[in-house]
C-alpha cells in the first residue's frame, strides 16, 4: 500500500512524503503506482517552477518521496497546487482503497 501523508502547521502546508508501492499489480504494469507517480512528479515539478530553490527540500528514495517547505509559503498558487494534488490522490483512493491511503495531519 502507497501511504500519503500532507503535513501543516498553523494552516499552512509545510510537507507532504508519499510511500510504499501500490501493490495493486506487478512493479511495472501497476496502474495505480502509475497515477499516483503521475500525481507527484506533475506536482513536484509546479512547485520547482513557482518556488525559489532555496525554499524547499525534496527527497527521493526507492520508492519513497519527500517534499518539505524551507521557508513558509503563503501565496495562493501553492496551496492550489497542495490541494489540487491532495484532490487527485483522493480520487485514486476512493477507487483503490486498499491500495492508497492519504492522511492529513497537523504537527
């Protein structure tokens, strides 16, 4: 099972890491590992292309994904590009619930 996680502190999107394959399928041939690295590396990219370098940290390691806000970023197209990611990854889960699973947390 893939496991998302989004964290904020004091309203604002500070983190998100994605982890674990799917496993609704072989590694090479599952549709859902497929959406959902689809969904990330989209929403990895907007957010390199609209925050500052120095503003961020992003971690990638097997299959393992993590992307944390250095600096607190308060501008609209961010937390967009936050929910509209969370709204696709939502999507994947109510198809697949046993193969995603997306926590929201306040830390």
């Amino acid at each position: 099972m893939t496991n998302a996680v989004f964290n904020y502190k004091d309203g604002h999107f500070v983190s998100f890491q994605i982890k674990g394959h799917a496993d609704y399928s072989e590694y090479g041939s599952d549709i859902v590992c497929s959406g959902i690295t689809t969904a990330t590396f989209t929403t990895l990219g907007l957010l390199q292309k609209v925050l500052d370098e120095k503003a961020y940290q992003y971690f990638e390691k097997d299959a393992d994904i993590t992307f944390e806000m250095i600096k607190k970023d308060e501008s609209i197209l961010v937390k967009q590009i936050i929910q509209n990611f969370i709204e696709v990854l939502e999507n994947i889960e109510k198809q697949y619930p046993k193969h995603l699973k997306i926590k929201i947390a306040k830390i």
